[in-house]
C-alpha cells in the first residue's frame, strides 16, 4: 500500500466516530496545553527576574551585616554581629581596586512624610550617598540629586520618586518645596524616573532618599539614641549637638572588654553597604578584596566565620532562577501526567478500534496488504489523533496564559521551543501508545479475521 493511500483510510477511520475521536484526543489537548501554559509562565517570570536584577544594577553588590545564617544552623549569640560603619565603606573605597561606586545604605521605616494638609507613608526610605543612584541604575525625571557635601554637612534635601509626587503634590513639580519627614523639613531637590513595580509587585517608585548622614542623625538615629553618662552626648557629625539627661543607661565598659571588643556608636551604624564593581569580569576580584578588608578591619583570624554576608546580583539572580525553575518542573511534571493519561487513552481506543475492525484487517490482508502495512496504519491513526490533540492544546494552552497575563497580570513570554517540543511529544505519545495496538493489527490471522463476528 502506497503512503497517501493509508494516510487516506486512516483519516477516513478516524472520520467514522468524531465525538469518540474528540473525546479521545481530549487527554492529550489538556496535557499539552498545561505544559505549554506553564513554561510561557515560566518564562515570563525569569524574564521579570532578569530585568529586576538588571534594574538594580548588573554589577552591584551588597554587604550586609551579621554572618548568614542557613536554615536549621544555630542561632548566633546576642551581639556576635559586628556592625557595619561608615569607616567600613571608606576603607572598600580606597583599598579596593576592582571596587568602583559605593554607597553606605541606612533604611527608614514607619515615619510618616508630610506636604500641606496631606500624609503619605513611603514603601521605602533611604540614607545613601549620591553614588547609589548610579550603582542601582536610578535616574533623575528632573532636579538633581543631592551631593557628598550636603552628605558631609548633613543636608537636609531629599529626592522622590513618582508615586509620592502624585500622591502628596498631585502630579505638580516638587521640585524647590519643603515635606516633612517626621519632623523634619526636607527640601525636595529631585524626582527619581518611574520604574515601575519590581518582581514581587512592590511599587519601586514609592521611595524617597536623603543623604544617609542627615536621615541617621535627624530621623532615624534619634530614635535609637544612647547615653553612656549623665552628661550631655555629642554626635559625631560636625554641627550637631543634642542633651541626653537622667541616670546612666549603661556601665562603663571594664577596660579589658574595650580592648577586646569592637564597639561602635549606634550613630554609625549601616543597614547595608552598595558597591558595584569596575567591570563584570571584575565581580569576583572585588568581592574578594572587599572580604579581605572587612575581615582585618574587624579583627576577624583566619579560620573564623565572617561577621558579614555579601550577596551580589549574580547570585541572587541565580538562586531566583533556581527556585523558579524548580517551581516550573513541578508544575511541568504534573501537566505531564495529563500526557500520560491521555495515552493510555489513546490506547484503549485503538484496541478497540482493532477489535472492532477485526474483519476489515483480515479483508485486506486477504487482498495483499502486509503485515507492516497494517502497522502503519494504525500508527499512522495514532499519531495523527495525538497531533491533532496538540495543535489544540497548543492553542489552549498559549490562550489560557494570555488569559492570564490579562486578568492577574503575571507575566508571560511565548516558547517557540515549547511549542516544538510540544509537537514532537505529542507525536511521540501517539507512537508509543499506539504501537501495541497497531502490533496487535499486524499479528491477526486473516482466515481468522474473516470469521471474527
């Protein structure tokens, strides 16, 4: 029998039962088309990730302090952490080669900002130096950022971005007004570009950022104040005096404690320092030297655990993706058990179709058709219903993440190599599962198919 010839019969066969065709590819239409839908998604949120972490900048990296502590390690006993200072991010400035930017971070929290008769409680709040907006990749709409010497004088200016433009000033330039920030006025020099929300749906342009000296002393820091005596405290930034008064809150450290510990005021405190390195191919080298400078100004000896952790984006984009991709093969292995099911079906209805066309086989081996060419038949049957069903579930499944897309507004990136794996898979199932019953076709009698009733 010639190709077409069988391709003919087969549809023609298959044509026969429509609703029992439909039926059957059902399964296979379900698989393929949650597959496909869980790798468009799958996609699409490595592709959010990667532009995330290109946002906050390629070559960034962060230290923060306190060793990590991995899940189910135990805890650290209270003040082993050796804070993280301003003379810290110095020192990596200087000693640092591979090390470009850098910035000392202090985060604020819980303050409300004031402009008029309207309040706003900003997402984020940051103290940083003039270099962070470069190391993150932050521009400026318009104004300018505040400078090292408004850092060093602690200045009172700040920069904000766009959602607290639209919901304090109503969309009006801010630029040259005053806001409070507690209670204390800020003169707003700059309005940060919009970004957008970031991978986890936190809106990034609910942010405003000062000179971390200034938010430190006059916002955050006073909270936090420490008073080792009754007399008055003088901060350590130049200009600024404030009169803590009452008892002693603290002893005097017994001078050996003092000169085996390091002790640092808790106005010089740093949540986090941000560098980024000269080049890409540059990471690594400055993370080492950076982690050689902290540990001997820390008094860290070699086999001792750092008090310290540096993350740079190279590895939190790999654990993202990591976690991502196992999230993704889950899902993938429970769509693909939608494939299997789908073909056993397809099995049992071939088996049945073989029983039911017993004597059609037997006629036409009668005839002069093969042993091979009834194989081919019945695979070609097969496959044919599990191509079908994966062109619609190709279909299926590109609409449901669309759906998606539209209504939770995940996002989602086409697979064209989904798609094709999708075809092939498809193909290969009705293969598979239909190899025994066409093998079963193949093995009849043909005196004995003619007498089956």
């Amino acid at each position: 029998m010639k190709l077409t010839a069988t391709l003919r019969i087969s549809f023609v066969s298959l044509s026969r039962n429509p609703t029992r065709t439909l039926l059957t590819t059902l399964g296979i239409v379900i698989g393929i088309g949650a597959v496909i839908t869980m790798m468009e998604i799958g996609n699409g949120s490595k592709t959010s990730l990667r532009s995330t972490i290109e946002k906050m900048g390629a070559n960034s990296v962060m230290v923060m302090p306190g060793a990590m502590r991995m899940p189910g390690s135990p805890r650290k006993e209270m003040g082993s952490a050796v804070t993280l200072t301003p003379a810290d991010a110095d020192a990596i400035r200087q000693e640092c080669p591979s090390v470009g930017k850098c910035s000392p971070v202090v985060r604020g929290s819980g303050t409300q900002i004031v402009f008029g008769n309207a309040t706003w409680l900003p997402a984020a709040m940051y103290g940083v130096s003039p270099d962070y907006l470069d190391i993150r990749n932050w521009q400026l709409a318009e104004g300018r950022c505040f400078t090292d010497n408004e850092v060093d004088t602690n200045a009172r200016v700040c920069v904000i971005g766009s959602t607290i433009v639209k919901e304090l000033f109503n969309g009006m330039s801010p630029v040259g007004s005053e806001l409070r920030i507690g209670d204390v006025a800020f003169e707003v020099v700059g309005v940060l570009k919009s970004k957008g929300a970031n991978m986890i749906g936190m809106d990034e342009d609910d942010v405003i950022m000062a000179p971390w000296s200034t938010l430190q002393m006059r916002v955050t820091g006073l909270k936090m104040g420490s008073a080792t005596n009754t007399t008055s405290t003088v901060s350590n930034y130049p200009g600024d005096r404030f009169v803590v008064s009452g008892v002693a809150l603290y002893p005097e450290q017994d001078i050996s404690v003092t000169r085996d510990k390091l002790f640092y005021s808790r106005f010089s405190q740093l949540n986090q320092i941000v560098f980024e390195a000269v080049s890409t191919d540059k990471v690594e080298d400055a993370l080492k030297e950076v982690s050689d400078v902290l540990r001997r100004r820390h008094r860290i000896y070699a086999g001792k655990e750092d008090d310290f952790h540096i993350r740079n984006s190279a590895d939190f984009m790999n654990m993202l993706n990591s976690t991502s991709t196992l999230m993704t093969n889950l899902l993938l292995g429970v769509a693909l058990i939608s494939l299997i099911v789908g073909g056993v079906g397809i099995m049992n209805i071939m088996l049945v179709s073989v029983t039911e066309r017993t004597r059609e086989i037997g006629l036409r081996m009668a005839v002069g058709a093969r042993s091979k060419d009834i194989l081919l038949q019945f695979l070609i049957e097969s496959t044919v219903l599990c191509l079908a069903g994966g062109i619609l579930g190709i279909l299926l499944g590109h609409g449901a993440s669309l759906l998606i897309k539209n209504i939770a507004k995940w996002p989602v990136e086409s697979s064209p190599g989904a798609v094709i794996a999708a075809v092939a898979v498809s193909a290969g199932v009705g293969i598979l599962f239909g190899f025994y019953p066409a093998w079963k076709a193949s093995k009849l009698d043909p005196i004995e198919a003619l007498r089956y009733e």
